[in-house]
C-alpha cells in the first residue's frame, strides 16, 4: 500500500477503510462472542458473584443474632445442606478451621466485626469480600475431601499477613456422624 | 517549538525521581516477604511502603507525565503559545505540596491505609488532605488544556483539531471526570471522620465510589502511551498512521466507556447487585474494542514505514522493521506487554472467571504489565522522543537506550509471570511475609524470589532511564530539527463534528456514569444500617 501513496488518494481512502471496518468487525463479534459466553454460563450453571444487598449492624454481632459465637461455624439445615457461618475480624476468622462435607450443597454467611477483609479458600473458586455492615452469602459444593487454606485477601491492618484460617473437607457421611452430636461443627487444626 | 520547556521539563523530572524513589521500596517489598529474608518483625512498615509506593505510582508519577506530555503536546500540535502558564505552575506546586503533606505522615506509620484507603480504616488526616491537594492540582491542567483548546478552536474555524491535541484533551477529561468519585469518598465521607467530625461510615458506599475513580484511572495512565502509539512512534521509525478517523474515534471511545465499568472491581462485593454487576461485566468487554482497534492501526503503521524501507512478504516486512531505533523496541515491547496483560484483563472482567483471581497475585501481576510494562516503558519512549527538543541536545546513549528497554521488559516479564502464576494457585495480595513452612505455601517461595530478581533488573532499568536523562543535559549542543508528529496516510482536512470536538463524548461519558452507578449509589447512601464505626490506625487521636 506504501507504494499506492501518490496514486488515486479516493480509492486507498476507501481500501484503507474497508479493511478497518473488516477488523473491527471481527473484534466486536469476537468480544460479542465472550459475552455471550458469560451469559451463557451465568445462567445455565447459575454462576455468578455473590450479590445480595443485606445489612446487619457489626457492633451487636456478639451480643445477638445469626453471628453470635455460638451459632458459627457449619450447621446442617433440614433439606440436609449445609449452611457455614463465619465473622472476619482484625486479625483472625471465626472459626479458625472450617469443616463442611464432600458432595452437598454448602451455603456460607460471611460478615465483618470491624474493617474490609476478604476470603479465599485456596484450590476452589470461592472467593469473597467480607466487609462490616454487610453480609456476603454464596453457595458451592466440594468435590471431594482435602485440606485448603483461607487467607484473608484484603488489606485490614497491620496483622493483615497472619490472618489465615482453614478449611476440612471431609467424607459426607464422615461429616454426618461429627454431626450427629453438635449443633455447629467446627474443627481442630 | 515548545516555549514552556521549564514548565515541561519541571514536570517529567518530578515525576521520574519519585518513580525512582517508588520503584526501590517496590523491590524492598519483594525481597523482604521472600524466602530471602526473615519474617519482618514490624509488619507496618511494609505497609507504609506499599502505601507510599502506590501513591507515588498510581496518583503521583503518571499525572505528572500526563501533564507534563500535555503542555508539551499543547504548544507543539496547536503551535501557540501556552495560555494560562501561571496556573500550571500553581497546579505544580500544589502537586509538590499535596505529595510531601501525604508521603510524611505514611512514612510515621500514622497511614498505612494503602493507596486506596480502605475505610472504615481510617488514618491521619494529612494523607487524604494531600491526595486530594494533587488531585486538584492536576485539575487545574484539565482546565487549562480545554482553555487552551477552545482558544486555537475560535482561532481556527472549522479547521480539523490536531490528533494529538484531540487525544490529550480527551485524556485531560476522562481524568477530571473519574477523580470525581474518590474525590467525593474523600470529602464526604473520609476527611469527616479523619477530622473528627464524625465516626461512622458507610464502607460499602466508599468503595463503589472509590470503584468510580479507579477504573478509569488505569485508562488516564495508559493515554500518554496511546497518544504516542498514534502520534510519536509512526513519525520515528519512518511510517505513516494508517488512519487519523479510527485513532479518534479510539480516544473517544476510550472517553465514553472506560468510566462506566469500575464495579467490575467489585465482583466479589457483597453491597453490589447482580444486576449492576453484570451490566458493568459487559461494558468492561466494549473498552477492548478501542484498544483492538489501536493494536490494529498501528500495526498497519508499522508495516508503512517497512515497505517504505524496502520489506517485502506476508512476514518477511517485519525484517525491515527499524529494529534498533528506541521507538520501534519500545513499541513492541508495549504490544507484547499489552497482549498478555490484555489477556489477563478480559479473565479480570469476565463475570465468573474473575472468583478465581480476585485478589490475589494475579491482579497485583496484571496492573503491573499493563501499567508498569506496556503503559510505563512508553513513558520511557516518549521522554526520551521528547528530550532533545526540551534541552536542545542530542541524544547519544542509543545503545544504553536500547539495553535500558531492554532490561525493563525482559524485569518486567520476570516479576509478573510468577504473579499471575501463584494467583490461579490462590496466594493473596499484600502480605507482609508468608510462612513458606505451611503445607499448600511451601512450593510458592521460588516464585517469590523470581519477582524479587525481576524486580531487581527493574530497579537497574529505571537507574540507568535516569542517567540517560540526566547524561543528555551535559551532551553537545544540536540544531534539532523542529519537532513533528505522525502524519495520517490520509490527513483529515475537514471533520464531522462529532470527531473534531469532545462536546458529544463527554456528554455520553457522564450519561453512562449516571445510568451505571446512579442506582447502587443512590441505594447504598439511603443504607442507614450499613454505617458502621471506623476503626483508627496509627494511634488514636
């Protein structure tokens, strides 16, 4: 085309033009294509972020409610899934270790005492911001039984680094006869 | 000519001796949390330093390099004398006074909140009273480049803007509009209670607002780089730009849609819906259509200047290429940075992809390779495009120039890999150590120290772009020939008016902005309950 400078400066105009509209084109349908991809998986598997606008006061947290200490940790719901309570606070995780079963439907309730934190459980796509004022809530299901970690991944003071807490997937029926005893399971590190 | 030499020169140094500064306590970062190190005893001070370095890197340096780049770019496209220089100089100086009244209190450990605040935290009222000091100083550049656009405007009817002039004033108000949400987190609900005012708030509510800021923020860093993609690197290395139409209709669509997106930072937030959620999802995917153009159209101005050389062939052209001018290295440096960092951006924004990542090393990689590596080394090029024309002197270091990218992309490469690799593995960010002892930690030490060695070839990178600057105020004095930029193969001789204003651009940009955090705003303000008490660090006063 370098040489075609000089020549009829209309028809490169148009040349150069057609070939522009001709890729972008393809990069519209291309990124058209992803986000058709995103809804397809949104709806079809149900994936999507945590979302739910719910408020609760942090400053009661322990004196009533769904997140007093001894209501935390993994409870079994009637309809047998699992609900996981949890409260982030500076510089820890409410339980430390974490014990839900393989294979059934887990629902976690995460809230903050104090500053943002965030959690993870390493190996999995569960992944969560836990902010005071609010409470996050989504559900997910382990394949199989291991030991993950879950760091907290926001910055939230000085001992930011040290929060870490962990996470035992365990047998279902290993996890129904830890259930059968206690009303809120949690685990030994 | 550029008559405000002082004005620009000022600038751009100021922005590389604290990038200089910044860059040492980035790489003091990676090798104290690494296996090379012990366990730091007082973690805070690697917290006052990821602060500082983040102030300095992502608020600090680039302004000061779009401003710098924005003076310069305004007399040398519109060929006129600055209007308004006292006030740039008045925006200087408040930038200077807003960094030392935010880095001093950080350094006392009384801020170690990060560069993105983090509230209900809340620390010394100085850090935030001095961000926002250099946020308005580089306000008053904003105004100063619609002023100056609209005076060569009434000077030249109808007469098509000058690309590069379009660009940065498209730059300078995507700027003015996106520091408005951090600007409102800070005036409305920070600095009330850093100064006692009162002690509750609403952290939800602060980082939507903060979401606003940050967003487009990356894309205000990543201007100066695109200016010079469209209008320094096809001049250097001998081509043509392909197409003046699609490099404004790229600024424009950077303008409109880089700012309704930011709540894809907030996929894993519980005070968003999955609604606003989504639709931001989807608008992240429409802001790499003018990125998908750019790579095209430049691409397709490289390929001018090599047939212009003499290349031949599908591939065989690229042969021709001017390999070892400084421009032609640091381009296709930038494109291989922004090809995988670009990557890495679409998992970032992909509504379900992004759980895998978020927070994790993997971020703390991306920004880094898009900013640090595709936006950062074209700061270099254009400094260094720049410099004869500032100083009147030759540029002769070509080859320490050449090793001087070099280096930066081959550190870049080396810090951000590990990063996004241990990220899928799911190691958080911002940690001060990390127990290398911990069972699933164990194997994630020799990443650590591959960043820490990258980060070292980085270090020695930025040295060495400093002595070249430094070395070319001592050079031989040269006739340089009057600065030019790239000429269209095709320049415009009338436009649409669409294209030859940013009137329409702005308007759809604060349109969007309304329609897309309109509603989560208005509903987490009316979120009584969601006030909660801030927790002060540095020592309560």
């Amino acid at each position: 085309m370098a040489q075609s400078f000089s020549a009829n400066s209309h028809d490169t105009a148009a040349l150069t033009a057609r070939i522009e509209k001709r890729w972008a084109f393809l990069m519209v349908s291309i990124i058209a294509l992803l986000v058709a991809i995103m809804i397809f998986t949104g709806l079809h598997w149900a994936m999507m972020p945590p979302s739910r606008v719910e408020t609760i006061d942090p400053s009661t947290l322990h004196v009533s409610g769904e997140f007093v200490e001894s209501n935390l940790g993994s409870a079994v719901e009637p309809n047998g899934s699992v609900t996981v309570r949890i409260v982030g606070q500076q510089y820890s995780f409410t339980p430390q270790c974490i014990v839900v079963p393989s294979k059934t439907p887990i629902t976690f309730r995460v809230t903050s005492a104090d500053v943002i934190h965030g959690m993870l459980i390493t190996g999995t796509n569960i992944n969560s911001m836990v902010e005071p004022g609010y409470i996050s809530t989504f559900k997910t299901e382990f394949e199989r039984a291991g030991d993950h970690l879950m760091p907290c991944h926001e910055y939230c003071g000085v001992g930011h680094e040290a929060m870490w807490a962990n996470v035992k997937v365990v047998d279902k029926d290993v996890f129904s006869k830890m259930a059968a005893n206690t009303r809120r399971l949690t685990c030994d590190l | 000519m550029i008559s405000n030499r002082r004005l620009v020169l000022a600038h751009f140094w100021l922005a590389f001796a604290v990038f200089g500064l910044a860059i040492l306590l980035g790489e003091w970062q990676m090798f104290i949390r690494s296996p090379l190190h012990g366990w730091l005893h007082n973690p805070d001070l690697y917290y006052r330093s990821v602060t500082a370095h983040g102030t300095v890197m992502g608020y600090v340096f680039p302004t000061l390099v779009a401003m710098g780049f924005g003076y310069a770019i305004c007399e040398l496209s519109l060929d006129q004398p600055l209007i308004g220089r006292r006030w740039a100089w008045v925006g200087y100086a408040m930038i200077i006074v807003g960094s030392v009244a935010a880095v001093v209190p950080v350094a006392l450990g009384l801020d170690s909140v990060l560069y993105t605040f983090y509230p209900p935290m809340i620390g010394n009222a100085f850090y935030y009273i001095g961000v926002v000091l250099v946020v308005v100083g580089s306000w008053v550049w904003v105004v100063l480049m619609g002023v100056n656009l609209n005076a060569w405007k009434r000077a030249h009817p109808g007469a098509p803007v000058p690309l590069p002039m379009f660009a940065n004033v498209a730059a300078a108000y995507l700027w003015g509009w996106t520091a408005v949400g951090a600007a409102l987190e800070l005036l409305f609900q920070i600095l009330p209670v850093a100064l006692g005012f009162s002690n509750t708030i609403n952290a939800g509510l602060s980082r939507v607002l903060f979401s606003w800021t940050l967003h487009a923020i990356v894309y205000f860093w990543l201007m100066p780089a695109y200016i010079a993609f469209y209008t320094i690197v096809p001049r250097a290395i001998g081509g043509r730009l392909y197409s003046d139409t699609m490099a404004r209709v790229s600024f424009a669509l950077f303008l409109v849609f880089s700012m309704p997106i930011g709540i894809h930072h907030l996929f894993a937030d519980p005070q968003v819906g999955s609604g606003f959620k989504f639709i931001h999802s989807v608008f992240t995917a429409m802001v790499t259509i003018p990125t998908l153009l750019t790579v095209f159209t430049i691409c397709a101005s490289v390929e001018i200047a090599a047939r212009l050389r003499g290349g031949k062939g599908v591939f065989g052209w690229l042969k021709a290429l001017p390999w070892d001018n400084p421009q032609m290295l640091a381009l296709a440096f930038s494109f291989v940075m922004l090809g995988f960092g670009g990557a890495g951006g679409l998992i970032n924004m992909s509504y379900q992809l992004d759980s895998t990542v978020h927070n994790t090393q993997w971020i703390t990689g991306h920004f880094h390779l898009i900013f640090g590596g595709a936006v950062v080394i074209m700061y270099f090029a254009i400094a260094y495009d720049l410099w004869p024309h500032l100083t009147g002197r030759a540029m002769q270091d070509l080859s320490l120039i050449r090793t001087q990218l070099w280096l930066w992309f081959v550190g870049m490469i080396v810090t951000t890999f590990p990063w996004h690799y241990v990220g899928i593995l799911g190691m958080p960010r911002r940690m001060a150590y990390f127990d290398y002892s911990a069972p699933g930690l164990s194997g994630e030490g020799i990443t650590v120290i591959m960043s820490t060695v990258g980060g070292a070839l980085l270090v020695v990178s930025a040295l060495l772009f400093l002595l070249i600057l430094y070395r070319n105020h001592s050079a031989s004095r040269a006739e340089t020939t009057p600065f030019t930029f790239s000429r269209a193969i095709h320049e415009p001789t009338s436009l649409p008016l669409a294209l030859n204003g940013l009137g329409l651009w702005v308007g759809l940009m604060i349109a969007l902005t309304i329609t897309n955090y309109g509603y989560p705003i208005a509903q987490l303000i009316g979120l009584h309950d969601a006030q909660v008490p801030a927790v002060f660090i540095g020592g309560k006063r």
